[in-house]
C-alpha cells in the first residue's frame, strides 16, 4: 500500500503542477509536495492504518509478527485514527499545523521503528509489514522525507535560504 499511496501522490503532484498557472518555484513545488504527502500519505494512510488495526486485527497482527487477540491494536487503531485526521486537517490549515504534524509523525514513525528493529534484533521477526517497507518507507524515510521539505519550506518561506 505504501507504494500505492507514493504513486498516487506523485501523480496528484504532477497533476497539479501541471494545471496549476503559478510560477512554479522551489517554494511552491514543495509546498504542493508536502500537501500531497500530508494529505494523501498521512491522512489517508492514517485512516487506512485505522482500519485495519481496527476492522482487520488479527490479520493485520500476523502480518506484523504479532499475536492476534491484542487490545493494543486497537489503541493502535485509534493513533492512526488521529494522525489521518491530522493529515486531512492538512488541506485546509497550513504553517505552524504542518510543521506539528510533520513532527508528530516523525516522532511516532521512528518510535514505531525502534519498535520493529526491536522486533527483528530480538525475535528474528522479519515478517513483511515488520521488516519490509513499512518500516523503511513509512516509519522512516516518509516521515523524515517530510520533515525535512517542512524546514526548507519554512526557511524558504522566511527568505533565509
């Protein structure tokens, strides 16, 4: 799903890009960066997320490695409930509301990582949404792919680059 999502924000990226009649700057590509990626990754992937640790528990636990049964998943389910919203909040509330949830998905995307490398270090538990782009892509490198278009967009923004 995770490649999913890239393709389609890409393609709305471009998209816009394409039909939007503005200069296209480094501050503006970025910014429609950024609200591709907050809107479409984060807050449809969130809402996604929510799903299925909410609707889909015991498979989506076994496909991290995890016991079915856990009522984790659902707080799991609940997190990526807020973050969606968050993400969605995104199309309509832009400055500072972006740099807070950039920072909030950072910091939960690596704590979710540390988590999964636990996992794999410890208990061999290479399992595909444990070890593979989930944890590479979604917990990783989206989220600090994000952040840092957030501090160019700022420093942008503010003439001081």
């Amino acid at each position: 799903m995770i490649i999913f999502f890239l393709g389609v924000t890409f393609l709305a990226i471009v998209i816009h890009l394409l039909l939007d009649r503005q200069p296209k700057t480094a501050h503006k590509i970025i910014e429609i960066t950024l609200l591709y990626l907050l809107t479409i990754n984060f807050g449809l992937g969130g809402l996604l997320a929510f799903y299925g640790h909410a609707f889909m528990a015991d498979e989506v636990a076994r496909s991290i490695g995890w016991a079915p049964g856990s009522p984790f998943q659902y707080e799991m389910a609940i997190a990526n409930l807020s973050f969606g919203i968050l993400g969605f909040l995104c199309f309509w509330l832009r400055g500072n509301f972006w740099l807070a949830v950039g920072i909030a998905e950072l910091t939960f995307g690596w704590g979710a990582a540390v988590g999964h490398l636990r996992e794999m270090v410890l208990k061999g538990n290479f399992s595909v949404n444990n070890a593979g782009l989930v944890l590479w892509v979604g917990d990783i490198g989206l989220p600090l792919l994000v952040f840092v278009l957030l501090i160019i967009h700022r420093r942008l923004e503010q003439g001081n680059a």
